[in-house]
C-alpha cells in the first residue's frame, strides 16, 4: 500500500502562516530545504492539495512554467511539478488549469487511490487538508520543516485534528539555516 506523506513548514511555535496569511518566512532561498523536498519528490507519484491552497498554488507555479522568474530551485520545482499528476480535493471548486491537476470531490476516492500500487502521494497543503486527512487515518508520515522564528500568531498546524495522534520520530535533521527537518511515522 502506498503511503500519505503530510509535508509542511512551520514556525517554532506551530504556525504554518502568519496572522495576515504571511508565507514569506516559509520561502525563503535554502539548498538543504530544496534538497529534502527534491528527496521527497523521488519517492512521490501524486501530490494531493486542498482546495483552499491550489489555486495560488497553480497560479504561482503554472506563472513560472511560462515565465522561469524564479530561484533556480523554483524554476526547476516547476518544471518537475508540472510531470507530477495534482489531485485537488474540493466539494466546491469548479476547474482547475493545469493539465496535470484534477479534482476529486471525495475524501473516499483518495482512500481507493492509496490502496493502489505506485509510489507515494505528497500532500502539500493548509491546514484543513492536513487535519482532514489525519482524522481519517490517512496520514502515514508527517515531515515538518521548523523554521528558527516565532510568529506569536498565525494559522495553526494541526488546528482541526480531532483526537490524540501518537508519532514515531524517524529522522531528525538540523540544517545550516537554522532549520530542523523532522519526519514523523504515525505508524507508532
């Protein structure tokens, strides 16, 4: 069976954005974060997203496929993005533009696709995506980019899990920036 792998990045006191929705923090230029989501992305057949966080996700991606305006790293995200099929699980959202992205309007379907054989599924994803998946059991690995900041506010990580989760620590990893890359098995 294939795994759900959660990846996130957060402040030191769990926020995964700022109070005004601030992302830059999370954003920033490092070799050593690139190198952990690019070791990520090996193992990966299907990113799954949320409805809140595709379509700046698709704008901002699908924006540097036409015009390469990023980082390096962004730039090649993009190119490496736009072979990966998208699942995008919204009740709500009407289309998507990427020709790589569908929608699927059912947490079931999600579950049926796990069972399939292929490489790992990414989710990427706010916070309601993340809980969503986790209070269905779907979650098998959580990897947490720390940031070396405290936003004193913000969204927070897990603020829709419903019950107590117990994790396994499976690699811990600081990072010249100042960053600790943990991975997490809730397979306990």
């Amino acid at each position: 069976m294939r795994k759900i792998i959660a990846a996130l990045q957060t402040s030191l006191d769990g926020f995964i954005e700022g109070p005004n929705g601030e992302l830059d923090w999370a954003m920033a230029e490092d070799q050593e974060t690139w190198s952990s989501i690019n070791d990520t992305l090996d193992t990966v057949d299907t990113i799954i997203l949320g409805r809140k966080m595709y379509p700046e996700y698709e704008k901002y991606w699908l924006g540097l496929l036409a015009n390469p305006t990023g980082t390096k790293n962004e730039n090649a995200y993009a190119q490496r993005a736009d072979k990966i099929p998208h699942v995008v699980l919204s009740t709500t959202l009407e289309n998507v533009s990427w020709n790589t992205a569908r929608i699927v309007r059912d947490v079931v379907e999600i579950r049926k696709m796990k069972q399939q054989s292929g490489k790992n599924m990414l989710a990427l994803g706010g916070a309601t995506l993340i809980s969503s998946l986790m209070n269905l059991g779907l979650i098998d690995e959580i990897h947490l980019m720390i940031n070396p900041l405290v936003l004193g506010r913000g969204k927070s990580l897990f603020k829709d899990v419903e019950e107590r989760h117990s994790l396994k620590l499976v690699q811990t990893k600081p990072l010249k920036s100042g960053k600790v890359s943990l991975i997490y098995s809730t397979q306990s």
